[in-house]
C-alpha cells in the first residue's frame, strides 16, 4: 500500500464538506422559507377564525331580531355577552334603509330593510413579516379591524 503525505490525504478526505454546507443550507431554509411562510399561515388562520366568529355570530341573532330596532339596547347587550370570547365584539349597530343610517322613528318602517352591523379585531404578531402583515391605519399596525354586515328584516 503506498504511502499517502498528510497535506494529500486532506485534499483527498472530503467527507465533512456536506455536514459543513448543511449548515448554511439550514438557516436558508429556516430564516427565509420556513419562518415567513409560519407567519403566513398563523395570520390566515387568525382570519378565517375571527370571520367565522363574526359569521356565527350573525346566524345566532338572525334567529332572535329586536322586537324595537329603534330601542334596541337591552336586545343588543344581551347578544352581545354570547359573542366568543377570543374575538369579542363591542357594539351592534341596527340600519335601517338603504341610506345607512342608524334606526329610528323617521326610518324604521316596516318596508324599510334592517341590517346588522358588527366587528371585531384580530392582532397579528409575526416574526419575520412585519412589514409586509403589519400595514393598519390603527395606532398598532398589527391590529386590524373585520366589519361584518347582515340584513335581518
């Protein structure tokens, strides 16, 4: 067996090259790919949890309108306590017509149709899109605020 200096039996013993690249290989993958896309796919989920919250929270008053939609507080602040509590929402307002102006005694007639009016607001937290997700005129650009609308009459 001939005999090998040690300068070229380095040269030639390539076997930790790949362990060494699987490193830079790695935190590409995680750093660009991986984490964005986790951003991503939390903020969407974030959303079609908060609009699925608004959406069954209109089929549940849908079943109960306000007997007087131009008194309608003691009606509101009691749908409002079975709203879910991961997305709570704040008010109910009541339209009437097609002006969008809130219910009273001038536009409340029975021809007239009567909408629901709601929201809520979901804040994102991301690692490494913010300033791609985080873009709301709201004094914290991560929160935004989804409006939901039905017409109950």
């Amino acid at each position: 067996m001939p005999r090998v200096s040690g300068k070229r039996s380095l040269i030639t013993d390539q076997r930790g090259a790949v362990a060494f690249e699987m490193l830079f290989v790695f935190v590409f993958l995680f750093l660009v790919i991986l984490l964005p896309l986790a951003d991503l796919a939390v903020a969407g989920f974030q959303y079609i949890q908060a609009s699925a919250a608004l959406r069954g929270f209109g089929q549940l008053i849908q079943y109960n309108p306000p007997g007087d939609v131009t008194n309608a507080s003691t009606w509101a602040s009691a749908q409002l306590a079975k709203a879910d509590p991961h997305y709570p929402i704040p008010s109910i307002t009541l339209i009437c017509g097609d002006t969008n102006a809130v219910c009273d005694s001038t536009n409340s007639a029975p021809s007239q149709p009567k909408y629901y009016v709601y929201s809520t607001t979901i804040t994102f937290a991301p690692m490494v899109l913010r300033t791609a997700l985080c873009t709301s005129t709201n004094s914290n650009p991560c929160s935004f605020t989804l409006t939901y609308s039905e017409r109950f009459q």
